[in-house]
C-alpha cells in the first residue's frame, strides 16, 4: 500500500478510501434521499446492528462461517437488512422539508449513517485485513470506544436538533 504525506501522518490510500466514502457518501446520500429517507436508514441501521450481533450465523450455516473470507456475506447482509427495515419503516409520510435546515440535517444524518456502516464493515473484517490501516482510521472505526460513539452520537444529534413542530 502506498503511503501518502499528509501533514506529517502516515495516512495509507485504504484510509483516503474511506475518508472519501464517509463524507462524499454522506454528502450524496443527504442530497438524493432527503432528511426523511436518511432518517428511516439510520434507524435501521440501528435494528440492523442489533439483529447482526444476534443472529446466529454459524448455526444456520454450520462451517460457512469458520473461515474469515466469508466477511463479505456478512457485510451484504448487514447492507440487506438496512434495506429491509427501511421498506417496512418508509412509507408515504415520508415528506421533503425545505429551506436549508433539512439539508444540513440529511448531511449529518446520512454521515452518521455511512458512519455507522463503516464501523460495522469494520467488525466483520479479517485480522490481516484490519492491519493494514493506520493507528489513527482504527481509534475512529475499529474501537469499542468509537461503535459507543458512532451510535450515541447520532441519537444526541436527533434529540438536540429535532424539529419543532406546532400542534
């Protein structure tokens, strides 16, 4: 992997990748989707993290899941199961808000999102694999520490800037 110079760290291109995917996948969903659909997509990612670290993977398929190559199919169904949740959860109340304030918070709800997404791929990755990103991409995504974070914060986020609506 090719190291890059940037003031001073030993930032690798997996991490350039993965800074890239956060903020410009943050930025993209916020804009296509709408403060509305994000939000319904960050809750279930909540279930889907819930539902991942409980369903019992190696008894449905005995053997499958004993090499850590098979990660793929676990991040697909982490993915499938966002899907999921988000077809039973959405629905025609969804609405587009206006002005800028909407905006602002589908960026912050779709970064935490993709946040939440890359902590749990990071979960599911092999020893050898994890080991080739920096010190520093691992404290933000790979410690127990930061998936409490990556899941509190955005639960503080909703709570403080929900919106306030008349009766």
């Amino acid at each position: 992997m090719s190291q890059l110079a940037i003031a001073n760290l030993r930032i690798t291109s997996w991490e350039v990748i993965v800074f890239l995917i956060l903020v410009g996948g943050g930025f993209l969903l916020g804009i296509l989707l709408g403060r509305d659909r994000i939000f319904i997509l960050l809750v279930g990612s909540y279930i889907s993290s819930a539902l991942m670290s409980v369903i019992p993977f190696k008894k449905f398929f005995p053997g499958f899941f004993e090499s850590e190559g098979n990660f793929v199919v676990l991040i697909v169904a982490f993915l499938v199961l966002i899907g999921i949740v988000y077809f039973i959860f959405s629905g025609p109340r969804l609405r587009r808000g206006r002005g800028l304030w909407p905006v602002f918070q589908a960026f912050f709800y779709a970064l935490f999102l993709v946040g939440i997404v890359l902590t749990m791929v990071f979960s599911f990755l092999p020893k050898d694999l994890i080991s080739q990103f920096s010190d520093l991409t691992l404290k933000v995504f790979n410690t127990s520490l930061a998936r409490v974070l990556w899941l509190a914060v955005p639960l503080a986020f909703i709570g403080i800037f929900r919106n306030k609506r008349s009766a």
